[in-house]
C-alpha cells in the first residue's frame, strides 16, 4: 500500500523538496539524519565485498568522507565494515563542521546556501557513539577542506590507499577540491560515493558533483569507470573506478 508520505514525495519534484530541507527542516533541526541508513549500509557492504573480490586487491584501504555531518554516514560504513569482516578498517572524515563555505550561492545555480548542512564536530562524535562507533576507530579532520585536503594533511594521517571515498559536500568547488586530494591515493580499484549527483536536477543541468567528476576525469585519465552501482536513493551516484 501507497502511504500518504510516498504520493506527496512522488507528486513533489526533487528540486521543490530541496527548498524545504533547505529553508524550512534544515533550520528547525528536522530530518538530522540525512541519508537512508540502512540502504546506505547495504551499498556500502556491497562496495567493500566488490573491492576484496578484485584481483588488485592485497588489502583494503581507508575510507574517507568529505562532509561527516551529524556522522550517520560514517556510522553507516563502520556497520558495513563489521558486517563484511574488515572492522580495522580506518575511517577518515573531513568537515568544516561550520556548514557550507561562504560563498556557495555564487555556485551550481544558487542551490547551496552559506552555513547549510552546519554541525558541530562535538554533536558529530556524540552521534558516532551513540551508534557504537568507538572513537578509536576514526578520525575528523576540521577546516575548510581548501586548508584540510592537503598532501600535508594526508602525509600526517599517514594515508596512503584509499578505498571508498564518500562525496557528501554537495557544492561544485567542494567536491572538486576533495576529488584532487584523493588522485593520489585511491587503490587500484576504489568505490566512489556521491550523495548529492541528481539533488535538485543539478547533474540533469551539468553542474554539482557530476561537473566535477567529469572534469576530474578528463585531467586524470589513469583513471575509468568500470562499473556503477545501484543508488540509495534519488540522489546518490556511485561509480567503481580502476587505475591503470
């Protein structure tokens, strides 16, 4: 049976759902889990069991988030790690933890607002815990990622294979800089979230994460896209890369 919930979301086009996350849940503090946990989980599952099947595969690397949030997505992966049996896995998220930068209205047609999408690193890892995510497992790294998304920051990490990444800072320049953080690092054969490739038709119109990706690909063409997997939701993108 049809709920209510599912025809107003079916009748209601993505970009108008946007507008009210954006300016009426978002600032009541509605909605604080920003993903489908638990279709989140099962890609994230699917994703590592995929990488330890490749042949290039000698062991996993880390994963790395570009946007932690209120930390559900790195709860999510901590989950799918246990379940698939590579629980040492290191997860790395990076986040301003001050919402989206200054300026962002200047970018992908005046979908993102300054301050969007804010929460504090302290409510972040309370949430981690709460989800039984210990804090010895991860790392946050806070900053602007133009001052965070370094080989600085890498090299003191010590990262050096990354194997799932997660995009899930939404604005063009946001997820461009992140993506050049991680050519040098992703094995050879790495899986690639997107959360917000389709959020309000912005793929459709050629701008957003897809814009730069595919420019991304276009400068580094050691790189292919070999496979995609299926989304967790309307939004989401996911492509499985190998180095060559």
């Amino acid at each position: 049976m049809v709920t209510l919930k599912e025809t107003v979301k079916r009748l209601t086009p993505e970009p108008v759902r946007h507008v009210v996350r954006q300016r009426v849940l978002n600032p009541l503090g509605i909605g604080a889990t920003l993903v489908p946990e638990a279709e989140l989980q099962e890609v994230f599952e699917r994703a590592l069991a995929l990488l330890m099947a490749a042949p290039q595969t000698s062991a996993l690397g880390d994963y790395v988030e570009f946007g932690v949030c209120h930390g559900t997505s790195m709860a999510c992966m901590a989950r799918a790690a246990d379940a698939v049996g590579v629980g040492s896995m290191r997860l790395i998220g990076f986040d301003s933890f001050e919402g989206l930068p200054v300026g962002v209205e200047a970018e992908d047609l005046g979908v993102w607002n300054t301050g969007e999408y804010r929460s504090s690193e302290k409510a972040a890892r309370r949430n981690l815990a709460r989800d039984g995510v210990s804090a010895d497992r991860y790392v946050l790294v806070k900053g602007w990622f133009d001052d965070t998304a370094t080989p600085a920051t890498a090299e003191r990490l010590g990262v050096r294979r990354v194997s799932v990444a997660m995009i899930d800072c939404d604005a063009y320049s946001s997820a461009a800089t992140s993506l050049a953080f991680l050519a040098p690092l992703l094995a050879a054969t790495s899986v690639l979230v997107f959360d917000d490739w389709h959020t309000a038709g912005l793929a459709e119109r050629g701008e957003g994460e897809k814009r730069a990706f595919e420019e991304w690909l276009a400068e580094h063409t050691e790189f292919d896209v070999v496979d995609e997997l299926a989304p967790y939701n309307e939004n989401s993108h996911i492509v499985v890369l190998e180095r060559h």
